[in-house]
C-alpha cells in the first residue's frame, strides 16, 4: 500500500470531505496515536485559526485519547512552532498540526511531527497510510488539557536567534496573512527593535490567505512603497513560508532569500528543489557556491541536507530551512536571518534583489483529479517533444501538486509566458481539463 492520503506536505483537502471530515479526523487520530505513542504518552497538537480547525482538531483529541494517548493544546500557532515545541518540550513524542498553510479557508489539513520536531518520512507515512485504512480498536482511556503559555517559548526561541543582533530604526510592514502568525509576528520584529506597520493580522475564520500573505503581496508593496519603508514581509496561513518585499515594491522569492543568505554567510553549498529558477544556479556558480537540487517539499530538502552537510536549503515558494536551529520550513525564522544579514552588509534589499538575474519563469496550473494522467504515451510524448524544442536555452518541469488537485507547468525560457500557456492549453486538450 502507497501513501496516497499524503500529498507534497501531510494530508490535505476540502473540508467535510474524507479524510478531512469528523470520521477520517477521529481515525488519523487513532493512527497516529498508535504508531507513535505507548498509552499514557502525551501528544501535542495545535491550529491554525480558519473556521474548521477547531472541529478538526476536537475530532483528532477523540480518536487520540481513544487507544489512550494524553492529548495538549496549545491552540493557534504557527506550524513551525509546533515542531519547535514537539522537540523542545521533551514531554512529547509527537506533534500535530491542523492547517492547510498557503491555500483558502474551504480547505484544511493534518501535517504529523516526530518527537524531534521532524517531518515524516514516505517510509512511515505509507505505514500511517495502512493504519488510517485498518480497524483499529480502542486500548484505554487518555486525557486532554489546554496550555497556551507554551507558545511564548516559541516567540522566544525567534528573538533568540537573532543572537542578540538588533533591527533598530528599520520600518518594516508585516503580513500575517490573518492566518496564525497574525500578532506574533509584530511582537517579534518590535522585540528585536524594529517598527513594525501590521497587515492582515485580524484572522475571521474565513480571511486567512484571502488577497493577502506570501500568495498575494500586492498590498504589501503598495504599503511598502507609499510608506517609504525599508521592507515587507509576507507570510502564508500557517507561517512556515515567506516572502519578501524591497523598498520598490519588489517581490523576493525564497530564490532570493536562499542567495541572500548563503552569500552574506559565505556558505559552501545551498540545497534548492527542481523548481529553483536557473539564474540561481548562475548565481550561486558566480559565487562559488554548489547548488543541489531536490524534489518539491521542505521535507526532502531535508533529507538533501541531511545527505550533503549543507547548513541551507529552500524552496522557491519561501520554505527556507535552517538545520542548525529547526528541521522545518519557518518562515518568521527566514524573515529574521534574512534582514539581519541584509542590515548588515551595508547593501539594501533591493541592492542585494538585483546581484540576481533570473530567467524569465512562468507557472500556468491546470487542474488534474489522477496523477496517472500524466503517464498516459500521448502525454509524455507531448512532455519529450516540447523539452527537446526548448534545448539549452530553456527548461520545462511538469509535476502534480502535492497540496491541490492540480498540475503545474513550469517553463524558464525568453518568452516563459507565452510558451508556458501554449503547452497548457495542449496539455488541457489532452487531459480534458482548463488552465488556470
């Protein structure tokens, strides 16, 4: 049996629908609480502040405390600091967090920890995979409790590794996306002496990554720009990625950050994923600085840092890990480095955004319900022919998303858009469906 509840990062999809109805939570819940926890043993779980996680997370309590596990809450917190607190506390063997990070409030997610504050393996979600799909019986009684306070270590743990270094007198504009960040973040940057201007800090349930946050930084660098500030930063729903935005308004993707920081820290290699834009490997090779690339998902950046040495990795839609400090995507960590090492090198943001010439990139989705439609002869002959006719001079990588029904097509090319749209509305003939 494969791992096919789990996409690119843990479970995801529409709410009420399963595995993310009452039903599907209560079983993940048993699940988990038997692969990783003996009875009495104690799991942590936590949320992001959309209008289902509440239920979610009461639904993952019962199926927990069902073959005996205690159960803690520490209510709404970025995913990055439930891992932080799963492998800091030492009381417990397994964290869990409900969130869907970057994508709309109809959809939510489970995302599983170890007691080290890691992601899963494939190896041990194809085994959860089996669990969720068995009968699994009730083993005793466990206990639930709330303990909010946890969260402050969290908070502290991103002042502290700023290593007493300080951002006094920068103006800075932070989106939280209204998503689990929100007022975290500004109590952050104002501890480590910046002033902080607060968007989208005021979550409804329903508002979380709507028109705002790494997805959408247009009203970011229109505040940024009509302010005179130094810079914006945007995280996502559940804050493990960010991205940047410069005192013109211009965007800077985890490519940038990557770049940033590995250079400012004189880094020996730097492990990106397969959707790294070309010029960073140009870059990087200017520098001097090797650049590995692996599959989509912070987690297998991991497991590439783990196997290379490297002390940075990331991905371009802001995921940027640390293995030194946190084994996970943290987005609120990545803003911290970055502007430090930007304040000091004496160079600006902006400076620093254009030492990177990308190659013009295009990301066209087109919606795909089976993965294997992608296998069909037709297609991947259509794939070869269209890679071949771009050669040297550009690059096209084809993959499902890991967290949405969809396929993205991504093309580097002169004229990205424009090819990029043309091999979409070929392959939407093909595979029946529309581009967006």
């Amino acid at each position: 049996m494969g791992r096919d509840l789990f996409g690119t990062d843990g479970v995801r999809g529409l709410v009420g629908q399963y595995p993310l109805d009452q039903a599907g939570a209560e079983q993940i819940g048993r699940a988990v609480g038997m692969y990783f926890a003996e009875a009495g043993q104690r799991i942590l779980i936590a949320s992001d502040p959309r209008e289902s996680s509440a239920e979610l997370v009461a639904s993952l309590i019962l199926g927990l405390t069902t073959v005996g596990v205690n159960v803690t809450t520490v209510g709404v917190i970025p995913t990055p600091g439930l891992a932080y607190l799963a492998r800091e506390d030492g009381e417990f063997v397994a964290g869990v967090m409900v969130t869907a990070s970057h994508n709309k409030y109809e959809y939510n997610g489970i995302k599983v920890f170890d007691g080290n504050g890691d992601k899963l393996t494939d190896a041990i979600e194809t085994e959860l995979n089996s669990l969720i799909k068995s009968t699994i019986e009730a083993r005793s009684s466990g206990t639930a409790t709330e303990n909010s306070t946890l969260a402050q270590a969290y908070e502290d743990f991103l002042v502290s590794s700023a290593g007493g270094l300080k951002l006094d007198g920068l103006h800075l504009a932070v989106d939280s996306a209204n998503g689990a960040a929100s007022g975290l973040a500004e109590r952050v940057f104002n501890r480590l002496g910046a002033q902080v201007t607060a968007l989208f800090d005021k979550p409804d349930g329903k508002n979380i990554n709507a028109g705002c946050g790494a997805t959408d930084t247009k009203a970011l660098a229109e505040t940024v720009v009509s302010n005179k500030l130094a810079a914006g930063i945007a995280l996502d729903g559940d804050a493990d990625r960010v991205m940047l935005v410069d005192e013109q308004g211009r965007q800077l993707t985890g490519d940038h950050l990557l770049y940033i920081l590995a250079v400012s820290n004189k880094l020996d290699g730097v492990v990106g994923t397969v959707m790294a834009n070309l010029g960073l490997d140009l870059a990087f090779k200017g520098q001097g600085i090797k650049f590995d690339r692996a599959k989509v998902g912070d987690r297998y950046v991991l497991e590439d840092l783990e196997q290379t040495g490297f002390r940075l990795g990331g991905e371009q839609s802001g995921h940027i890990i640390f293995p030194e400090l946190l084994k996970t995507g943290d987005g609120l960590l990545a803003a911290v480095q970055t502007l430090l090492a930007v304040a000091n090198s004496g160079k600006s943001l902006a400076e620093w955004r254009d030492e990177i010439k990308m190659v013009p990139q295009a990301l066209v989705n087109i919606p795909l319900e089976d993965n294997s439609q992608l296998e069909r002869p037709e297609v991947k002959a259509f794939l070869q022919e269209q890679t071949e006719a771009l050669g040297a001079a550009g690059r096209l990588l084809i993959r499902p998303s890991g967290t949405e029904p969809l396929a993205r097509v991504m093309v580097e090319a002169p004229d990205a858009q424009k090819t990029a749209q043309q091999i979409a509305e070929r392959l939407q003939e093909l595979l029946g469906s529309k581009s967006s």
